[in-house]
C-alpha cells in the first residue's frame, strides 16, 4: 500500500484545481489511486483525505457507493461475467461454472498466478451482445466456453493489447488549460447574485 507518487500528485493537484471545492475532486483522485496499485489502497485513500480536506472514511464512503473501484488487491486482469437476465438467457451461468472451473477459483477470487480475478456481475448495458464479458471494464461480446478459454490465454499470454492493466481508466490523460473552471467553461467569475430561475407559470400550483 502506498500513497500517490510523485508524479500522480502533480496530476492530483492538477485535477484539484479544475474544482471549486475540492472535495468534488474526489472520483478522478480515487480513479488515479487505483491506477497506480491496481485497487484503492489505505495509504492512498488517507493522502487524498488530506489533499481534499475531509476524512478517509468519506473517501472510502464514495469510492465504495462504486463496484468499479477495489479496496483489496485484484489481479493484473479483472474478468466480469454478466449474469442478468438476457446474459442468463443465453448461457451466462453455464459460462460462469465453465469459468470457475477452469480458472481453479469461485466469483470473488483471484488466480493462484495473482492474473485473473472472476466477478459475477449483474447487467453490464450490453445485452444485444450476450452472454458479455468484460476484462478490466473493457468489452468482450457474444462469449462461449470456447472463445472464454482463448480470452484467458490471450491475457495470461498479454496477447490483448486493447486491455491495460486493473485501475486505467483512459490511456490518454486529460489535461485542462488553468484558465479553465472545472472543465466547462472559463475560470471562476467574482462572487455575484445568484441569477434567478424562469418563472413559474401562473396557476402552476408551486407553493408560495
């Protein structure tokens, strides 16, 4: 477990300071510690409570609310069998047990190798392609105990360039210029009125 390096606290700041609070910063800062070990570490999650201004526990409290993000060690390959409705349809508990079984490991654990950890996972948006698989939230449609057989030697054989390693977000890092105000617009304007909203219709019935 460590806390952010020193290249990805540059990059944290960065992202601090595109927010008006820096709280609001705190999805893409637990994004960049995952990135960097593979899953939220303690350390991690106490350097960013220190770098926003709140406790480690609100920084767990939001990255838990998320199944993406993991707060035990993973493998280098996180491999997750929807099992809902249209998936089940078309052979997705079948290719759970097929998976279990030749993996050596039950939904939840990882491989001896430490390559491979199996999720069963509920609908993944992507039912005209069941039964789906992702690795590392990346897509592997239409999936059969064949072709799941060969994604696992591809991976273990590094074989898939289109999946990086646990925790990449995006192989491309955003940068936003420092005139910039959260990413949408220019930097913040002075403390002013708030700008009132469009009225309400007459007879609309909103309380007075």
């Amino acid at each position: 477990m460590s806390k952010l390096s020193a290249q990805r606290l540059e990059v944290a700041r960065e992202i601090i300071a595109r927010y008006p609070d820096p709280r609001s910063a705190l999805i893409p800062l637990i994004h960049l510690a995952q990135e960097q070990d593979g899953y939220v570490a303690e350390d991690a999650m106490e350097h960013i409570a220190e770098l926003v201004g709140c406790t480690p526990a609100e920084v767990y409290g939001t990255g838990s609310f998320y199944e993406m993000f993991k707060f035990h060690p993973v493998g280098r390959y996180v491999v997750s069998i929807c099992t809902n409705i249209s998936c089940l349809l078309l052979g997705a508990d079948e290719l759970l047990e097929h998976a279990e079984r030749t993996l050596g490991v039950r939904a939840g654990a990882t491989t001896a190798d430490g390559t491979i950890t199996l999720e069963d996972v509920e609908c993944i948006a992507a039912c005209t392609l069941a039964p789906c698989v992702q690795v590392n939230y990346r897509y592997f449609p239409n999936q059969t105990p064949g072709s799941f057989d060969q994604l696992v030697e591809d991976l273990r054989s590094e074989r898939v360039e289109d999946v990086p390693p646990h925790g990449t977000l995006a192989r491309v890092r955003q940068h936003v210029d420092p005139d910039r105000w959260a990413g949408t617009g220019t930097a913040p304007p002075p403390t002013a009125e708030r700008v009132p909203g469009p009225a309400l219709p007459s007879g609309s019935g909103a309380a007075r």
